[in-house]
C-alpha cells in the first residue's frame, strides 16, 4: 500500500515576498503605551493600601522578595558580616548603660 504525498513549493521575488511577507519588526501583541502603566507616585499608593494584606516571607508576591529584588538593584548585601562591627558596638554601649544603671542604683539605696 503506497501512500503519495504531493510537495509543493511556492517561490518569490524579492518584490513579491516584500509584498506578501511583513518584514518589520512588529509584536504580535500590541505595545504598552505609557498611560497604562502605572506612575511611581501610583505604585506606592497601591503599595501602602496592600501593605499589610501582603505576606511577609515567600518567593513571591511578599515583602521578602520587594527587599530581595531591590537589594539585587542596590547591590545590598545583608549578611552579619559587614554589619558586625556596629552589633558589637551596640552591645558594648549596652554594657556601658547596664553599669551606670547599676551605680544609680547603688547610690540611691546608699541614701
């Protein structure tokens, strides 16, 4: 049992294929145009009416990855590391106020 199959194949001038092929380059959707995207004073209106309905933690949709995809465009890096310095200084400064307050204290039972 044989089975032909026909081919046929159409050929086009350069004229002829300009005439019937689009060559521009277009987008088969069309293009947002600039009113309907929202302005940055609209962003952030939007952003503090949802600020509390939107999740905390998650890979998307929530304030961990706003902070997450702003750092990638500030090139924050949030690790201990470079903060450690100024952890140590608070809790020294904290050992400071324990110390005063203890003094204070002394002085006023000694009274």
């Amino acid at each position: 049992m044989s089975n032909d199959i026909k081919v046929q194949k159409t050929v086009f001038s350069t004229t002829e294929f300009n005439k019937v092929v689009n060559t521009t380059f277009s987008t088969y959707t069309q293009p947002i145009t600039g009113s309907s995207l929202y302005s940055t004073d609209e962003f952030f209106r939007m952003y503090d009416n949802l600020y509390y309905v939107i999740n905390v933690t998650g890979p998307t949709n929530s304030h961990e990855y706003l902070v997450k995809k702003s750092s990638e465009l500030l090139h924050f890096d949030a690790t201990t590391q470079n903060i450690q310095p100024l952890l140590d200084e608070i809790a020294q400064l904290r050992g400071q106020l324990l110390s005063a307050n203890q003094q204070i204290l002394a002085q006023q039972t000694a009274v």
